[in-house]
C-alpha cells in the first residue's frame, strides 16, 4: 500500500543528495539539510493530521441517517 512517509523520506533524501553534491560551503549545506529537515518534519506532520481527520469525518459518515436527517419515511 502506498505509504506517504516513504514517499517524503525520498523525495527529501534526493534534495539532500542534490546539496551534498553540489553546494561546496559547509556551512550553506548544513542549513540547507537543515532546512530540508524541516520540511520533512512538517510535511509529516500535515500528512498525519489529514489523515486523522479524514478517517475521522469517514467513521462518522458511515455513521450518517439520511434517513432521519432528511426525516423520510
């Protein structure tokens, strides 16, 4: 099954590569990784949130009588 925190762990482990290959000032990559990091972390951190919620809203979705929210008989 597709697992989104793969997918953020790649798509982060290639900016890393591409500022350990190409940015020479140890400095300037530190921050950048850094910075990449966070963006992980945060990226993460939504992901799990709207997941949570949508499980939530579907759990009570299936909950849901249209039945007698619309009052049919």
């Amino acid at each position: 099954m597709f697992n989104p925190e793969t997918f953020i762990d790649t798509v982060q482990s290639g900016k890393k590569q591409f500022v350990n290959t190409f940015v020479q000032h140890d400095g300037v990559k530190k921050a950048l990784n850094e910075f990449v990091d966070a963006q992980a972390a945060y990226t993460k951190a939504a992901v799990k949130t709207a997941t949570e919620v949508n499980a939530k809203l579907i759990t009570e979705m299936t909950k849901f009588d249209a039945a007698k929210f619309f009052k049919i008989k």
